[in-house]
C-alpha cells in the first residue's frame, strides 16, 4: 500500500448462492487508488463494476479480501459505523438517480446531512452551496417528480456532494442521459476532479473513453481486472 | 392428555415457546461454530461468513427477547384462565402452585429475561466498537442463556404436563400457608420491620447508586427486589385490593384491578434489572452505564412512589389503616 493510496483492495472475491449456483461476481480484484485520483472502471453488463463500486462504498461486504479507505479496514466495520463512513467519506451517484420522487431538489440534498445534527443554518449553507456546484440552484424547490433526467442527475451530484466526501463513486452515471447532459455531467466531474475529489467511475459509455481528466482506465471482464490503461497525471 | 395440555391457551403457549426453542437452537449451533472458528483479524471468506452468522444470532435473540417478554404477560394471562379447571383456583397465584414446577418456572422466565437484557446490553456496546471487543464475553452469555432456556422449555412441558384438574389447590388468601397460622415472611419477620427495611434498602439504593458505590448498589438492590417483592405480596397489594386477607402477587394483574399489576411489577423488575445490568457492566467490563442506572433509579422510584401512593389513598379515603 503506497503512502497516497485512499482506496486499497486486496484479494477481493464476492460470490452469490442460488441454490447449488455459485456465481462468481469479482475475481481475487487488486487495485489501488490514490488520492485525487479520477478512475474509469469499463466494462459490460454483468462484469462486476456495480459490485466493486458498492463494495468501495460499503453498501455491500466481500465475500472474502479486504478494502481500505484511508488506511481503514471497511470491509469489516460494524453496521454502525459503516453508516458513519458512508455519510463522511463516500458520495454516490447512481444510474436511476435514486431520488425521492415527492420531496424537493433541496430535500433530497439536506438527506445526507441528517445523522450529522448540524444547525439548520449550517445545513441551508451546505445545501445551497451544493445545489449551486452541480448547477442546478434554479430547480432547488421543485419536486424531484418533475424534474428531467439530467436535471435529477445534478441533484443527485448535489447530494453526493453535500457531506463534502473525499471520495466520489459513480454507477453507470450517464445511462439515462442523453449526449448533452452527458457532456454536462461530464464536465460537472472535472470540476469535482480539480477540486481534488476522488472519483470512481463505473461505465460502459464510450463518451468516458476520450475523458480528458481521468488518470486510469481499468477494463473489468468477467469479474476481473484486465491490467489498467495509465492516462498519466493531468 | 391432560385437559389441561388441550386448552387453547396452553397449546398456543406451548407452540410459541417450542418454535423461539429451535430458533435458538439453530443460534446456538451458529454460535459454538462460530466460538471455534472467530478470527477476527482474518479475511477469508470463513471469517466473513461467520460475521455475517453473528448477525443472525444477533437478529434472532433481538426477536426472541420481545417474544419472550410478550410471551411472559401470556403466560400469566394463560395461567389465570386455566384457574376454571383448578379446583381451588381463583386466578393465577392457584394455578402456578398446583405443582412444584410453577414457581421455578416463573422464576426461570424472570431470570431469563435479566439474562437477555444483559445480553442485549453488551452486545450494544459490543456493536460500537470496530473489532467487535467483547463478541467472545456475549457468545459465551448466550451458550448459558441458551442452557437455561432449554431446561425452562422442558420445565414448561413438565409444568403443564402435571396440572392436576382433580386436586384442590390453594390460592389467594391461603398463599404460603398464611391462615394455617404459619408466619409467611421471610427471616420470621413481622410488617412494621418488612417496611422499615423496604424503605431503608430503597435508600441504600438511591445512596449507593448516586454516590457511585457500585458493589453497595447491587448488592442494595438485590436486597431491596427480594424485600420488595414480600412487601407488595404481604402488605402493599392489601391496599391494591382494599382486603387485608388478599395476600396475590397475580390479581393485582387483573381487569378488575385496572391492570395496577403491571405497572407495579414491571416498575419494580425493569428498574431492578437495569440497575442490575449497569453494575454488571461497570464492575465486570468497565464500562460506564450511568443513563441505565438513572433510568432504574427512576423506575425504583415510581414503585415506591406507587406502593405508598395505594396505602395514602386507602388513609385518605377512609381514615384508617388495613
């Protein structure tokens, strides 16, 4: 593990059981992540980026192998504290955006900062501050129901963004959107890049092929890595 | 089969008890596995496998407590029904001495119960630490919950098994051989020196738990719950039912008494079993449980505060003393 490191896997493996099936979701993965750094993880359907995204953040435990977060085991943290970790180091954005569809762009992006107890001048800072970063201020008190799909994606930046985490997991993040607010969110994570966030983007859009800003390339086939295409430090 | 084993009350019971029986069989088995195999500082898909296993135990006594707390207020509530059947019987305080297995059986559940809070208690703590410091010290705890519970599922079959319908009981009045001349309080001691120590104990109690002395409270409190439990019998639940003969730790219970009961004895067992639970933790792990002991000492308080509250009305109202 080097000194930067912010992310370290080891000898991960992650199986399910279905009956007498055994199906082998990731494949003793070893990977390293370093501080600031952005990551494209590409691969097909079914090769096991949203699994090892999910495991990084902790929505989700290896089946064997251990992940660290800044120097800290994860994979074994009590329920307890991996809420804690999730809440303070990791904000993710999904494919469907995961929106609650009945309250506010506001709303959804204050959810986070619940178990922090902070003022509600504090939380109205934050909330704000995030809403503006992922440009999408102007939609702050409309329902999530009825907002566009690039639309919900900026909120769902916002709230990604809202606890300040050092690191940024992204599933699918342009799936549901189309070339324009693609480009846009794009362009939203090169900001997030320079501000010196970490990001993991899983993906199989060719529009993250030509990413300007991101270090790495690390194709996944079939529950493995297959080596890591270096982009070089931008 | 005995009519008794066929009454609805007792099957359902029964039923109950036997299916938290194999679901803590199954957790029990977990847990001796897992007792052999922990290594917490592995990462192999064993050590995650019984991680996720410990979960399992954990959830399944989480379940098994409410269950078994609910399950107790059936049982009193079963056994009360059962007192049409018991010749002699006039509600539950008949029907749990109609054979030696009623009493050891009530005292199991409530022994039981102290084991599972405490168990909950550590495992709380457990749970917020990282390494999971005192799974072993739980583990072990539930091994031995796990033993008691087995012989109080089999004293449950016993129990009921050996209710005779034929055989008059006592009940009541006669609890403990009161009217056969016999002096029903322990040590030989009469009323006046029964609430002299009630009050004394509850503050020795109070003393010893807001002065921090940890050993004095819980051997205080033991004291007290043991005088307590004489003193609500024998001389705080004649005032409950107006009688100076009602001598019933169960009809307090009871619709016609508002259901008082439970307010009195579940004040006095939970405050007894979180102060209890504080000492253990404080004296055995060194781990502070100040807000548990200030919860007991107000639940201890409110029992007090009741027992006394029924015989100041009772004066109140009618100018005399039982």
């Amino acid at each position: 593990m080097t000194e930067n490191a912010i992310i370290t896997i080891e000898n991960l493996n992650k199986h399910f059981k279905s009956g007498d099936l055994l199906s082998k979701v990731l494949k003793d993965i070893n990977l390293e992540i370093e501080r600031g750094e952005c990551i494209v993880l590409k691969g097909v359907s079914g090769s096991g980026k949203t699994t090892l995204l999910s495991i990084m953040g902790g929505l989700d435990r290896p089946s064997s192998g251990k992940v660290l977060v800044e120097g800290e085991s994860i994979s074994k943290l009590p329920d307890l504290h991996i809420s804690h970790f999730r809440a303070q180091k990791i904000g993710m954005i999904f494919q469907h955006f995961n929106l609650f569809d009945h309250l506010t762009a506001t709303e959804n992006v204050m959810i986070p900062l619940i178990p922090a107890r902070l003022s509600m001048d504090e939380v109205d800072q934050k909330v704000h501050s995030s809403l503006k970063l992922a440009n999408i201020s102007h939609k702050a008190e409309s329902t999530a129901g009825r907002l566009s799909g690039g639309e919900k994606q900026r909120v769902a930046i916002a709230r990604a963004l809202v606890s300040d985490p050092a690191i940024i997991l992204c599933d699918e993040p342009t799936a549901n959107l189309d070339r324009d607010n693609s480009l846009k969110f794009i362009e939203i994570l090169g900001q997030l890049h320079e501000m010196g966030k970490t990001i993991v983007v899983a993906t199989h859009d060719p529009l993250f092929d030509t990413l300007s800003f991101a270090n790495r390339v690390v194709p996944m086939e079939d529950g493995s890595l297959v080596g890591s295409i270096s982009k070089g430090l931008q | 089969m005995s009519e008794i084993l066929l009454s609805n009350q007792v099957i359902v019971y029964l039923l109950s008890e036997s299916i938290l029986f194999g679901l803590l069989l199954i957790a029990f088995i977990i847990t001796l596995e897992i007792l052999i195999k922990w290594d917490f500082g592995s990462y192999s898909e064993q050590q995650f496998r019984l991680e996720r296993r410990a979960y399992l135990v954990m959830t399944i006594l989480l379940f098994v407590f409410v269950v078994k707390f609910l399950l107790l207020i059936y049982f009193v509530f079963a056994i009360d029904s059962l007192s049409l059947l018991v010749p002699g019987a006039m509600c539950a305080a008949g029907v749990i001495s109609a054979n030696d297995y009623g009493m050891l059986l009530l005292l199991l559940k409530l022994l039981i119960l102290f084991f599972l809070l405490l168990w909950m208690a550590i495992n709380r703590y457990d749970l917020q630490a990282k390494n999971y410091p005192l799974f072993r010290i739980k583990s072990w705890l539930f091994v031995s919950i796990f033993l008691v519970i087995a012989i109080e599922t089999g004293v449950d079959f016993a129990y009921f098994g050996h209710i005779d319908t034929l055989e008059p009981v006592n009940c009541c009045s006669t609890l403990y051989g009161q009217l056969e001349g016999a002096n029903p309080l322990p040590f030989g001691l009469n009323t006046m020196i029964l609430l002299i120590l009630f009050y004394l104990l509850y503050v020795a109690v109070m003393a010893s738990a807001l002065s921090s002395q940890r050993v004095s409270f819980m051997v205080a409190l033991l004291l007290f719950v043991f005088i307590a439990y004489y003193s609500v019998v024998y001389f705080f639940g004649t005032y409950i039912y107006e009688l100076p003969t009602h001598n019933c730790p169960f009809c307090m219970l009871q619709k016609e008494y508002y259901y008082v009961g439970y307010l009195v004895w579940g004040a006095l067992f939970v405050g007894t079993y979180l102060g209890l639970i504080s000492s253990v933790m404080e004296i055995g792990l060194k781990v502070e449980r100040n807000r548990e002991r200030m919860v007991a000492l107000a639940l201890l308080s409110i029992f007090v505060l009741l027992c006394t509250g029924f015989v100041a009305i009772y004066y109140l109202r009618n100018g005399v003393f039982l």
